[in-house]
C-alpha cells in the first residue's frame, strides 16, 4: 500500500504527520477515517523501529497539546483536542506488535472475507486444557506454578508475535494473497485466546 505524503494546507511544505506542520507549525485538518500511519508520519508497515515511534509521538504531542491553543480561535482549539485523540488512540495502537498487525491486518484485508474465528489445529484443545488447570491453580493458590503457567503462556505470546513480522514481508510481494492474510488472522485469533488466559492470572 503505497505511503502518499501531502502538502501543508497553509504552506504547501510536504507534511511528516497528516495532523501538523514542522515547517510553519500549522495544525492540519484531516478526513474523519485518516489512518494511523499517516498520522504519525510512518510508511504502511508493520515494521516500525520503536525509538522512531515514540519520537514521533512526543513531538507531535507537544505541538498539538490543547494547552497551546489557549488563546486560538475555537475552531482551532477544537481541531487541537481532536487531533490529540486521534494521536493518542494512533500511538497506543502502532506502538504494541498485536494490535499493529491487527490494525495493518484491517487495512490490507478490506476486499476479503476472513475467517475472525480460525485457529491453529489442535489450539482449542490445547487451550481448554490449559484454562482447567489454570482454575485448579487459582483455587490451590500456588503462587509458584500460577507464575510458571504465565511464563509458558507468555513464550506462547510471544512465539506468535514473532510470526507477524515475515509474514507482512510476504504481503509485500503478494498484497492479495488470501491465505496469509488467513494466516495472519489466524494468529491474531490464537494470541487473543492467550491474553484472555494471561488476564486471568493475578500479577
């Protein structure tokens, strides 16, 4: 998916963010659906380098910050709280590894029909398993095996993560192929399954 930059409303300088000018510090009216991407300035991709994230976002929410628009037009001030909404849901979402490819996923995957309940063979059984012995754990109160059963989970947690990243790389070359987008479903379907476990262990 091609990374279109546009030009400043006030200026016409190429903008980073789609929110802001850095060049003559002008806030940006933006469409209702703008993407995360282009609201924090980054390409359509799921690798994002995370220092170059969180850069980003504090900068833009300096600039945006509805304290600075104190003394604006209202119109302006409004814009102002409304694009740090937009900026702050858009950090929270592109900043964890799940809920970017789950966002990415969204975007790609317009045109398919997925299957949002898909998972790997033998998964749900190997889940149900584990939720009976986490409810027996709970009950014991063993401490000790409680925080080996979220050390497994965890592993499992991240394991799945690590599949995102060559599995986006692929969709480079094959935008449209149904069967890693299937895939790539698949795995955002068994991660919520571990996060639901996961939230059920006390920290």
């Amino acid at each position: 998916m091609a990374f279109e930059q546009p030009a400043c409303r006030v200026c016409e300088f190429t903008l980073v963010s789609r929110l802001f000018c850095f060049s003559c510090n002008a806030l940006q009216p933006f469409p209702l659906e703008v993407d995360f991407f282009e609201v924090l300035g980054f390409p359509i991709s799921f690798e994002i380098k995370s220092a170059e994230l969180e850069e980003r976002y504090q900068q833009l929410s300096l600039e945006l910050h509805p304290d600075f628009y104190g003394s604006a037009p209202e119109a302006e001030k409004r814009l102002s709280e409304t694009a740090t909404a937009v900026l702050n849901t858009a950090y929270n979402t592109l900043r964890e590894p799940t809920s970017r490819a789950g966002y990415l996923l969204h975007l790609l995957a317009q045109k398919q029909k997925l299957d949002e309940r898909s998972l790997p063979d033998g998964f749900l059984g190997e889940m149900f398993f584990l939720q009976e012995a986490l409810d027996e754990l709970l009950e014991s109160g063993n401490a000790d095996e409680l925080s080996g059963m979220r050390d497994e989970m965890r592993k499992r947690q991240k394991d799945i993560e690590a599949d995102y990243a060559p599995l986006f790389k692929r969709l480079k070359d094959h935008p449209e192929d149904s069967e890693i987008l299937q895939q790539l479903q698949t795995h955002l379907n068994a991660e919520r399954y571990l996060r639901r476990l996961l939230g059920r262990i006390p920290a």
